[in-house]
C-alpha cells in the first residue's frame, strides 16, 4: 500500500462543505477527546475551529510538555550545493534562473562543518539541489561521511530516492530525512513543478516511507504552505504524518509547516497563509499528532517563532544560511534558495527559548557502534 491510495479516498470530498457545516458544537466535542481521528483533525482546520485557538493552545501545550518535555531541539542547515535540474516556480534554485551555481569541495566541506560545530550545534541537515551529474551519490555519500566527524546528528533534505540509495547513506552516518511533498494537490503540483526529475509526483510522495524503510531513525515531512489550498493541504500532510506513524513504529515521524518566503524569480503564493492560521495549523496537528516533532524553520520572524514556542514546536533551526555554504566564508554566499526571516545567531535564539522557561537542546542524540 501507498500513501497514494490513502489520498485517493478523498479525491471526491466536498472540503469547502464539511468546513462550512462545522458548528461550535464539533470543535468543543473534538476539544474534549483524547484521541483525534481524521474527521476531527477536519474540525479542527475549520475557520470556525479559528474561534478557539486559546483552548487548542492550552490543550496543545499540555500534550507537547507530556512527550516532550519542555525542551526545543536545535538543528542549523547546511547547503553544499545548489546546481540542480528541476524547474519549480517557488525556488530560488530553478535550473532557469541565472544564478551562482556552486558546489562545495570536500575541503570547504570539512571548513563548513568545523566552523558550524564551533556554535555548539550537534544537530546538522544537509541540503542540496538535484543534479546528479554535477553531485552524484559517491560525492553525496562523501560529503556525509565527512561531516558526521563534527555532528552527533546528520540529516538530509535532498531529492527524493530508491531506498538502496537511502541504505547508502545511512551506512555513512546519515541517521533522518527531510522531505516536503510540497503540495498534496497533484494537479497543483504538475503546475508549479514544469521541468525535471522533480515532476514525477509518486516517486516524491513514496520517498518519506522509502527512508523509513531504509531505517532512518527520523522522517520529516510538510506541505510547502502557499501553493494548495491551504486546510487540505495541513489535512494530507496530518493524514501522511500517521500513516507513517503508524506504520514504521521505530520511526520518529515529524511535520514542518513552512511558508513560501521571497526567492529568486519572484513568485508569489497561490494560497497565503496568515500567523492566526499558521498558528491554528500548529495546534491542530499537535493534538492530532500528540507524539509527532514539529520544526518551524527561520522562514519565520524572530518574535513569532518566540510566540510559537510553548504552542507545540520542538524543532527550531537557528544561524541559518540558504545559500551554498556561509558559515566557514560568508563572503563567498551564493544566491539563497529562499531569503531568512530569523537571522539570529544560535546562541540568541537559545537566548530566547530559555526565557520562556524552556531548555534549548543542541544535542539529544548519538549513534552506538
């Protein structure tokens, strides 16, 4: 089975009806349950559910204290290269842009990793464009293996592979993958991604339950907020985090709510999404997803990610660069995949989160062996 056909069950589902019948009845009935299902994840998205948002944030912080702790990880994200073959309209790497295109040596690799393990971040992902010719997997394999030298964690957010492929790079270190759908909507998806490997939809959407077959300890899943219609795509990205959950049990599921931020070529959302939304977005996956980690990225300003911090985040990227290195030479940055809102250094943004009586964490995991 495939997440796909699970998709499939709602190919015919009057969304805009369910939302438009939700009454103030529902949202408190599902508010006072102890587990949610699909139906009640729906509620919860609803704009009536938006008249709620101080109980959903009591509720959401109860739940994220018992799993979690009060406790934000921090993780920092490092490009080693942004060549790449797809044409997607919302990225700064767009194979059509005129950009700097560059790829890190493996000597400039190891400089990026000693200057990032210098803030005292132990948490690292590892970004970058799809073009096999130019980054092909003995160099991918590589750049990993070396960076593993300086970091408890190291993650990816590449394209989408075969699971052997993931086995790979699991044997050099490599221990979580991030992997955005993007959009869940397929007809939205053929439109915004016009060229390159990128436009195979299944393969994309199969790839998060590839790494946890390969054995990952860690899946990181989203919507890229701002391209679907905005509650069903928060609704599929629920719906994908526990059919993962529930069926790879040695798998830590996670979710990311990114937004679309400017980037080369100036594309603007389709579908923008609003704080009083985001934040409704958050809390209703938190109670749907009591055991799930959500990572809210530096796409966002400072003092909303501030706010964020007791709703239900346990991730938080911080001294985060999106062009191809910056950390060892920051005078050599090439264009940014997307521009920063939280330009904080680590130490501030730990700084901050330990203000709200919570415990930055830069390092919360080792391999054995």
């Amino acid at each position: 089975m495939s997440f796909y056909e699970v998709l499939q069950c709602y190919r015919d589902f009057d969304f805009d009806g369910f939302f438009a019948a939700v009454t103030e009845a529902d949202v408190m009935r599902v508010l006072a349950k102890e587990r949610r299902g699909e139906r009640d994840l729906l509620v919860l998205l609803s704009p009536r559910a938006a008249d709620f948002l101080e109980p959903m944030a009591r509720a959401a912080q109860q739940l994220t204290v018992q799993y979690f702790g009060r406790t934000i990880q921090l993780f920092i994200p490092l490009y080693i290269a942004n060549h790449c073959a797809n044409q997607c309209l919302y990225c700064g790497f767009n194979r059509s842009h005129a950009i700097g295109r560059r790829k890190l040596s493996l000597e400039e690799i190891a400089a990026e990793g000693r200057a990032i393990a210098a803030t005292g971040m132990r948490h690292l992902l590892v970004l970058t464009g799809e073009a096999p010719e130019v980054t092909p997997m003995d160099y991918i394999e590589a750049a990993l293996a070396l960076l593993k030298q300086y970091f408890a964690s190291v993650a990816i957010e590449m394209f989408p592979m075969a699971t052997e492929a993931y086995r790979r790079l699991k044997a050099v270190g490599v221990d979580g993958l991030t992997l955005y759908q993007e959009v869940y909507d397929e007809a939205v998806y053929r439109r915004v991604h016009q060229a390159g490997p990128k436009t195979d939809y299944r393969f994309r959407l199969d790839a998060p339950e590839r790494g946890a077959r390969a054995g990952f300890r860690a899946v990181n899943i989203g919507p890229l907020l701002g391209l679907g219609k905005k509650r069903r795509e928060v609704f599929f990205a629920g719906l994908h985090a526990r059919y993962l959950d529930d069926r790879y049990l040695a798998t830590e599921v996670g979710l990311s709510l990114p937004r679309i931020n400017p980037a080369e070529g100036g594309f603007q959302p389709l579908h923008p999404v609003s704080d009083r939304e985001f934040v409704q977005f958050l809390l209703a996956l938190r109670l749907f997803l009591p055991r799930a980690g959500i990572t809210v990225s530096t796409r966002e300003r400072a003092a909303f990610r501030d706010r964020l911090v007791p709703l239900g985040v346990t991730r938080l990227s911080a001294g985060s660069c999106t062009g191809v290195g910056g950390y060892a030479a920051p005078e050599r940055r090439e264009t940014p995949q997307f521009e920063i809102a939280d330009q904080r250094a680590v130490a501030l943004v730990a700084q901050a989160i330990a203000a709200q009586g919570y415990q930055p964490v830069c390092k919360d995991w080792d391999s054995i062996g």
